[in-house]
C-alpha cells in the first residue's frame, strides 16, 4: 500500500507542478481515461493531452487531495480542484474561451496501477457546478425535460 500512496501522491504532485513529463511517467502507454461528458481516452498521450489542456487553460490550477482510500491496486480520492479560467479550454466538444473566472471544484478519482503506473483513471465531477462558476451556465438553470 506504501507504494501506491508514495505513486498516487508523485500524479498529483506533476500535476500541480504543471509538469507534462511527470503527468507521462505516471500511465502506462495502454492507459484508459474516463470522464464527465463521455469523455473517453486511449492512451497516455490522450490522456496528457486531457490533463494539459486543463493545466493551460487554467494556469494556477492546483487540485488538493483531501481522503484517499488505498486498496490491493487502487486508489480512491476525494479531491478539489482550483484555478483561474484565463486561458482558453481545448475540449472534445469544441473550444471554452477564456472566462477570467476562478473555479473550486469538487471531484473524486478512482484510479488502478499496475507495475508501478496508471492503467485505469475514472474521473468525476459535477459538470453543472463547473459551468456555472465560469459563468457558463445562468445561476440557478435547470435542465428542462
């Protein structure tokens, strides 16, 4: 277990370091990604790619790791993430111009190791909080049937 938490916490430290590099090293070349919005990679460079266009877009983001659950190959986390919107988001869906809006999201990670890397990455978040604190979405919007 000593080793997946010392793994987990050098993800989270790349990331938060914006380091592309570190971000690699931790999946393994087979890597899957699953995301809000359908958001499904294949991959370590999609996956990179995902995350940086997070980090660019938001160029002070940082996530902060609150609980983590550590099993036989997984990892569980409950995590915040936080930054200003002052770039433009690269998505599937098309392109997020930049707001200037700072956002503090709440999500959780389920992620699988094997020999020492990601294998399995399963994010998630509430895409209606997110939207709605980059002023994307009205306060208050409800979905309509």
């Amino acid at each position: 277990m000593g080793d997946l938490k010392a793994l987990s916490a050098a993800a989270t430290e790349a990331f938060n370091a914006h380091d592309e590099e570190g971000i690699r090293s931790s999946y393994a070349d087979d890597a899957v990604f699953t995301g809000p919005g359908g958001v499904g990679l294949q991959g370590a460079d999609a996956i990179v790619g995902y995350a940086m266009s997070w980090l660019n877009a938001f160029p002070d983001a940082r996530t902060e790791v609150h609980t983590e659950v550590i099993g036989e190959d997984w990892v569980a986390q409950r995590f915040t993430f936080t930054g200003t919107h002052t770039e433009t988001l690269a998505g599937p869906d098309g392109d997020v111009p930049a707001t200037g809006k700072s956002l503090s999201g709440r999500g959780a990670e389920l992620i699988r190791f094997r020999d020492g890397k990601i294998v399995e990455d399963h994010l998630y978040y509430d895409q209606m909080d997110v939207l709605t604190q980059l002023g994307l979405v009205p306060e208050g919007a409800t979905a309509t049937a």
